[in-house]
C-alpha cells in the first residue's frame, strides 16, 4: 500500500514515539523515516493502524471514535525497535494535553536524545538511550541532563562518559519502578 506523507512521522498513528526509536537514527536501508515519513514503505511493507487512519481521513488512533480498538488487544505486550509499554498512555497523553503540547514534548526529547546520541554514546549505548527518554518523564530526564552535566569530567573516555550516563538514568529508573530494558 502507498501511505500518503504524514506531517509529523516522529509520533506514530498508533502512538509510539517514532523519534525515540533506534531505527530512526539508523544509516542505511534499515533506517526508518518514522511513520508515514518519505521512505515509509521502503521500510514497512504494511502497516494495519496507518492505512486504518487513512482510510478514515485522520491523522491519529486517537481521533477515532473506537479507540482503543480490537487491533490494540495485546499489541502493548510485547516490544520491537522501540518499546510499546507506553504507547497508551502517551496516546492518552496527547488526546489529554493536545497534539500540539504532545509533539512538542515529544520534540524536547528529541532534542536530548540526539545530544546523549553525539556526545555519550559508546557505540553501544543507542538503544540503551532511546528506551531511557521514551520511557522516563521529561523533567525526570532533564534532572539526570543536569546531572551529567554537573557530574561527567569533559575528558573522559568516551566509554567513562556512556556508562556514567547510563548509571544516572538507571538510578532515576529505578526510582520510578522503571526497568530500561526492551521486553521481547
């Protein structure tokens, strides 16, 4: 199916956070353009939520009148790329606040994950990071950004800094009942 070009692909029409997955910052073929982004189908040959909202003429699961319909029963058990344990309630969150609050959020966390991508990742840590601003709060995410900043020495190892980093996200998480692994 040909999916028409979504304005905003970093937040999924089923409400994961596409901007926060792996793959997203992937090079090469198996990088995805978020959902309904250019190259879309190139890296997904079918998606039921996306094509279901097309049809519908909306942007979001969110907007339809069935939501959480019979195609959500299950579906948040387990994980892929990216983690689906808080697709719901984000989707709840969004309808909540709106979508624009939503994506600006969502563009915050962008923002911080790229820079935990450029200057702490130690080529082992991008899911790691990923799972750790999809799944954490936002202001819990900017005290651990504080902390790094404060705590990490800049001549570091690149490795020194990666697991300092991944050591306070995991203290947060674990304060929160919070475990940054992928459920498979």
């Amino acid at each position: 199916m040909e999916y028409k070009l979504r304005k905003y692909p970093l937040f999924s029409a089923c409400g994961l956070n596409c901007g926060l997955c792996p793959r997203y910052y992937t090079d090469g073929p198996s990088r995805c353009p978020g959902c309904g982004g250019e190259g879309f189908t190139s890296a997904h040959c079918g998606c039921g939520m996306l094509s279901c909202c097309q049809r519908k003429g909306i942007e979001y699961c969110l907007e339809c009148n069935e939501f959480p319909c019979k195609k959500y029963d299950s579906w948040g058990e387990g994980d892929s790329f990216i983690t689906h344990r808080n697709f719901l309630s984000d989707t709840e969150k969004a309808k909540r606040i709106g979508i624009d609050a939503y994506r600006a959020e969502l563009d915050e966390k962008v923002g911080i994950l790229k820079e935990l991508l450029e200057n702490y990742n130690d080529g082992r840590r991008k899911s790691f990071f990923c799972l750790a601003v999809n799944l954490l709060e936002l202001d819990d995410i900017k005290v651990v950004m504080g902390r790094i900043a404060n705590e990490i020495e800049p001549e570091s190892t690149q490795k020194e800094k990666a697991a300092a980093a991944a050591k306070l996200f995991n203290e947060i998480a674990k304060k929160r009942g919070i475990l940054l692994k992928l459920r498979k």
